[in-house]
C-alpha cells in the first residue's frame, strides 16, 4: 500500500512538473538559458568513516542546467531545473543522478477573476543531521535522499465596485520524500477572505475563513483546522 501511495505521488508530482513547463508556452515571449558545470574532488574519507576504515576516492561532478522565464501577460512563470551527475573512480556504486527543480508559475485564466498559482521543487537533503555528511553537499554519505515539493492553488478573486474585494482559494500542497522509510504528507486549505474599498473611508474592515486538511501516508491520519 505505502508502494502505491508513492507511485501515486510521483505521478501528481511529475504533472505539476510538465504544468509548470507548459504554462510558458501558453503566450508570449520568454527567455532560455543554459549551462554546464565540471568539477572534480578527491577525498582521503569520502564517508566520513571512523579511523581506520576511510575510503579515498576522485569524485566527477557533472552538472547541466536550463533556465526557462517569463514575466508579460497573462501567464509568468520562472523555471530553473539542473541534474547533478556524480561518478566516482573507485567506487561505481556510488555512481548517482540527482534532479533540482525550482518552478513558479501564475496564469489569469480569466481577467480579472480565475487565477491560478503552481510551485514545484526538487532538492537532495540530509535524512539526518547526526551522522555522517560527506562532501559538502553530502556526495557520498549514504545520509541523503530526495524531497519533492508541490504546491496548486486555482483562486477566484473579484472586486465589488468601490464596496469590497472578495477572494477565494484552495491549495493543494504535497511534499514527497524518495526515502521509502519516510511518509509523504498531502495537505488541502480553502481560503475565503473580503476587504473593505475606498466606499467605506476612513474605516476599514476584513474578514476571512480558512480550513485546511493533512494527511501522512505513512501513519494514515487527518488533521484539520478550522479559523
């Protein structure tokens, strides 16, 4: 069951991925940019092991990158994506592949009233800080694993002449972690706030609702909040 609920979770989280590319492509001029980076490391310890049983080993860091932009209209979007590739001389199984992904997007869907806001983020993090965290950025402990991030939002907001603006919103968020000992959490607000327009001068008021709703896949329980 966890197996599937992460499969399940790859694939809302490669959607948004694809959403977020595609937004661009929806109007309008934006920007590319692309790079490649080499390095090379040695290490008389790459695990940082207690004495005695170090390894050394020459690490290649290969890293291409793209950057995807656009800022006019109706739809803006900022995308950055690199894969880091790392290949040890020593030790192949240590051979790996990181992604890192940070994507925004927001469209206007339509003027004025339907907007909608995406975020999707790929990063390689510690699983603890007690241990070992090799090289910098952690080549080579074994102490890693990936952290996806993804966030939805459609919202509707409208402006009442000169009385009031009214806004409602849902959120979708999901954080999903490659560690299979780990538990994915998925998370859904609803939001419904309205503020005061220049009608009601010199006061001022504001109201506002939220809900929100989480889930841990791996302890299967709900909590939700209500303001």
């Amino acid at each position: 069951m966890a197996a599937m609920a992460s499969t399940a979770s790859n694939k809302r989280f490669y959607l948004l991925v694809c959403l977020l590319i595609a937004l661009p492509a929806w109007s309008g001029d934006w920007k590319f940019t692309s790079g490649i980076a080499l390095s090379e490391r040695y290490s008389d310890n790459v695990d940082l092991e207690a004495n005695g049983q170090a390894d050394s080993d020459w690490i290649t860091e290969i890293s291409p990158r793209i950057s995807m932009s656009r800022s006019g209209g109706r739809v803006k979007a900022n995308v950055d994506y690199s894969l880091q590739g790392l290949l040890y001389a020593n030790d192949s199984n240590q051979n790996d592949v990181r992604h890192n992904l940070n994507g925004r997007a927001t469209a206007e869907l339509a003027r004025d009233f339907f907007f909608i806001d995406a975020t999707a983020r790929i990063s390689h993090q510690l699983l603890s800080l007690a241990d070992a965290g090799g090289l910098g950025d952690a080549v080579g402990s074994g102490n890693t694993t990936s952290v996806g991030s993804i966030s939805l939002s459609p919202y509707i907001k409208h402006r009442f002449g000169s009385a009031a603006t009214v806004e409602a919103r849902m959120t979708q968020d999901g954080v999903f972690i490659g560690d299979s000992s780990l538990s994915d959490t998925n998370s859904t607000r609803y939001q419904l706030s309205a503020v005061s327009g220049n009608y009601f001068l010199p006061l001022s008021w504001g109201a506002s609702y939220a809900k929100s709703d989480t889930s841990n896949s791996g302890r299967q329980c709900t909590i939700s909040v209500d303001t």
